[in-house]
C-alpha cells in the first residue's frame, strides 16, 4: 500500500502562514461570540483551510469584503465566485454533506461579521453521491495507527473508534462517570441526532488508557465530557482531527475512503469475523432497537453483550503493534502494565522489609533485655560465692567451739 508523509493539520499550516492563531483574529471573534463552545470549535477548524487556500487572513477578508460592496463593478461579488470555486475544489474529495458544512461556516464567517457582509450565493447543489470508495482497515492496519498515538488520550480515542465502533459524534458525548472500572463490562449511549442507542463493552486497551488519561486529565465533574483538549471539551471535528493526524502519521493518508469513521467498519469487519449471532452484531453496532427484550431481560441481554465483545477481542486487539517497517515492537501499554506490576512487586518488597525490620527491632529489644538478666544473674552468683567463702573460713573455729562445748557436756555429765 503507497504511503505519504505525515501532513500538518489545517490549524498548524494556518499559524505558520498568517503568524498567528485562528482564534486571535478579530474578524473571527466577531463570528463566533454569539456561539457555544463546540461549535466554535468546528469554525476554527472548518475555516483555517478556507482562509489558507483564499491566501488571505480572516480580517484580510472582512476588510475586502467591506471595500467591494460599495462597489457596483465585477469586485462585490468576488467572494461569492472565490466560495463556489472552493466548493467546486472540494468536490474533487468529500461527500456533499460534508462539503455542505463547509459551505455553512464559510457563510457564517461572513454574515456573523455583519449582516451587509453576508455572501449571496443562491440556491447551491450538493452532490450526495459518495466520492470515494469506502475502506475498512483490519486488525494490522488499526494496530498500526494506534501505535502513532502518543498520549493516552489518542490512544483511548482511537480504541473506542475500533474497539466500541462509535462515531467521533458518539465519542464527544462520553462521559467518565458512565464507562466501567473493569475490561469486558457492557456500557451504552445515544445518539445526540438519532436518538438511537448504541451498546458498547470496554477492552483491556480502553480501561488501561482510560485510567492513565484520567491521573492526566484529573477527576471530572458528574456529566462532564470525557475527552478534552487545550481550548475545552472536544466536539466531533476535533475527535475527527486526531483521528486523521494519526491516520497520516502511519502512512496511510493517501488511502481512499480512510477517514475516521473507516474504523467502525473495522469493528464491522472484526464482529463478522467473530461469527456473533446477527442481532447482538446489530446490537454492538447501533442498528437494532429494543433487543434487550428478546434475551429474556436485560441482564440477560448485558450477559450475552459481554460474551460476545471476549469472543470477538482477538480480532480487535491492540495491545501489539507492527509498524511499516515490518517490525514487531512492544505496545506502550504493555510496558505500562509491566511498570505497574514492577511497582506493586517493589511495594511487596518494601512491606516485606517493613515487617522485618519490626521483628529484628524486637529481636535486639529482648536480647538487650536477656543480656540484663544475665548480668544481675551473674551479680547474684557472685553474692552467693562469696558468702560461700565466708562460710568455709570460719570452720576451724566452729570445730574447736564445738570441742569446746563437748568438753563443757563431759563436765556436767561428772557432775
């Protein structure tokens, strides 16, 4: 499979070239003051493209477009041909859908800046059909581009896209209070558009990652999404830009039909694989409401879920990676699990040492003790001793009192 290099993303190439963020610019603060986070979000990255194939910075813009509109020549509607031909250079690699959002942040951009600024564009048309075909990666590749993850944060993102087959609109809604403490537990979500209900169960990769982000992240608020970046919670195209950094780090940008979504047809792919029965695959793919019904109640449903996501693991994991080179390497994961095992062994250790530190602590107390027995033991041997010697030293004169006392009997006896 051909390979490219690894790409900047759109903002990165946008600062280099206008010097400055996206965000600091006035013309941009203008068109985003009235809006939520998430969707500010998606103008900074849905526009930097824009400005940097316009070769014009956003206030470059505005001001221009407030010059040509007191005009009546061929330069007011400059703009409004400048967004069809960007329209038109899109089409050449993206769905109508997708070409549409585009448009609507262009639009936005200007008409947000003053309504006078608004561009005139009529009735456009967006061609639905697909551009091109779709791609599903297997097992190699999806180890692949999990190995370029450098944070646990890409790491677990890249996980719940392969492992759990969500959406990045299905991973902006995640939060750490709804995902289990264990590998191989059932959790669920929803659609924010659909309504329809996904059913998802954690991997080894996803409790791993999720708690070494979470000691990075810090503890979140009940209801606070889970994946956050340096300008706040992430949305869908920010989910969607990791995905596709990493995707072009590994080598496959230039793979048609690989874009972040491609890995929910791998998870597809790896369920087939698995040969699940087809209602719990619809199940764990988002398709099929009301099932838990038809498995004799939920925990019932929840027990079937869990069965099927450890059936179908070995299609899904992770945890080892070969690179484009062709070698084999050890998964950072797995050198973390060796860590944490590496530490609970020193911990053992340092208890063990602990406890016989305490017992030698008591072996010299009581020896010290012994040690002052004996020496009164000895004091009193040698008390002992010498009343001994006394005691001899003083026979001979007992003996002759005696002699002297018999003598003293024999007197009385003649008496």
């Amino acid at each position: 499979m051909a390979r490219v290099k690894y790409e900047e993303s759109a903002r990165c190439v946008f600062e280099r070239k206008f010097e400055k963020p996206i965000e600091e610019f006035e013309a941009i603060k203008h068109s985003i003051e009235a809006l939520n986070d998430t969707t500010k979000q998606s103008y900074y990255f849905q526009l930097a493209p824009f400005f940097i194939w316009l070769n014009e910075s956003p206030d470059q813009v505005i001001a221009n477009r407030k010059a040509h509109i007191k005009t009546d020549d061929e330069t007011s509607d400059y703009y409004e041909r400048k967004v069809k031909a960007y329209k038109k250079m899109l089409e050449e690699s993206m769905t109508g859908r997708t070409i549409a959002g585009q448009i609507g942040r262009i639009q936005g951009f200007f008409a947000n800046n003053s309504k006078k600024y608004a561009l005139n564009l009529g009735s456009m048309k967006y061609n639905k059909a697909r551009k091109v075909e779709k791609f599903s990666p297997d097992n190699t590749v999806a180890r692949e581009v999990y190995s370029f993850a450098d944070s646990a944060r890409d790491r677990l993102i890249i996980a719940f896209s392969y492992q759990c087959g969500l959406a990045p609109i299905d991973i902006t809604e995640l939060q750490c209070s709804k995902i289990p403490a264990e590998p191989f537990k059932y959790f669920q979500g929803s659609r924010s558009k659909t309504g329809e209900i996904w059913h998802g169960v954690t991997t080894p990769e996803i409790i791993q990652e999720f708690a070494a982000y979470k000691k990075i992240r810090g503890e979140p608020i009940n209801g606070e999404p889970l994946f956050k970046g340096r300008e706040g919670y992430l949305d869908s195209a920010g989910i969607s830009q990791i995905i596709t950094i990493l995707i072009r780090k590994a080598g496959y940008g230039d793979t048609p039909g690989f874009k972040p979504t491609a890995f929910r047809d791998g998870f597809e792919d790896a369920l087939m694989d698995a040969d699940l029965p087809q209602k719990i695959k619809e199940a764990m793919m988002g398709h099929a409401g009301g099932i838990e019904t038809q498995y004799g109640g939920y925990k019932q449903f929840v027990a079937r879920m869990e069965e099927a996501m450890q059936k179908a693991y070995k299609y899904l994991v992770l945890t080892e990676v070969v690179t484009s080179n062709g070698k084999s390497a050890q998964k950072i994961s797995e050198l973390d699990d060796a860590l944490i095992e590496s530490q609970k062994r020193l911990t053992a250790v340092e208890t063990a040492n602990e406890s016989l530190r305490v017992r030698i602590t008591s072996a010299e107390t009581e020896l010290t003790e012994t040690k002052a027995k004996l020496a009164d033991t000895e004091m009193e041997l040698v008390e002992i001793k010498t009343r001994l010697r006394a005691v001899e030293s003083s026979k001979p004169a007992l003996e002759v009192l005696l002699q002297k006392v018999e003598k003293i009997e024999g007197k009385l006896k003649q008496v």
